[in-house]
C-alpha cells in the first residue's frame, strides 16, 4: 500500500519560514516525478514546485526565489524549504508522486500566514 505523509505546516508570522516534508512508503521517490502543490479556500489547486526523478526542479513564479524543493532518497522523502512567507501562500499543502499509470497525493497539510 503506497503511503504519502506530510508533516511541518502550521502558523507562521509573515516573513518566516516553513519546512515541509513528505515521506513516503510502498514506493520509490527517485522513480517517480514528485512536487508539492497547494490549494487555497475558493481556488484550485496549483502545483508550487516539482523535482523530477532525474532532479531537474521547476518551480511557480509566485515563489521562485523563495521556495527550494529537494529530495532525500536515502530517507525516501522531498521537502520544501519555504522562506520570506506571505499570506497568499496560506493553503492547504499537498505533496504528489506521478508517473505513467500511477498517481499518488498526500493528506495534506495546513500553512498559515496571517495579514
């Protein structure tokens, strides 16, 4: 049974800074291309950033500078280093493992930045 948890979101003041971190069971994250998405009240859901089985990483405009995604495949686990928050990056916080014929999300989890 594949298994995708989050873990690190929570209430931080603007400016700060959040990591986040999926870990996962019954797959291989260096397999799959892997990224963190996020889905705010009212909105759809966007992909924030992506790292590829290979590593090559992209990232939304909204937080390119800000945010680093990153692998650990020893630990089988991808973070997101969130910094300079603001409160537009309030979401819900989902991490997705793709591939061809497989799809997997996490639970998710909440981030806060109050105005």
């Amino acid at each position: 049974q594949v298994q995708l948890v989050e873990s690190g979101g929570g209430l931080v003041q603007p400016g700060g800074s959040l990591r986040l971190s999926c870990a996962a069971s019954g797959i291989s994250f260096s397999d799959y291309t892997t990224g963190w998405y996020r889905q705010a009240p009212g909105k759809q859901r966007e992909l924030v950033a992506g790292i590829t089985s290979s590593a090559s990483t992209n990232y939304a405009d909204s937080v390119k500078g800000r945010f680093t995604i990153s692998r650990d495949n020893a630990k089988n686990t991808i973070f997101l280093q969130m910094n300079s928050l603001k409160p537009e990056d309030t979401a819900v916080y989902y991490c997705r493992a793709q591939r061809i014929l497989r799809n997997y999300w996490g639970q998710g989890t909440q981030v806060t930045v109050p105005s």
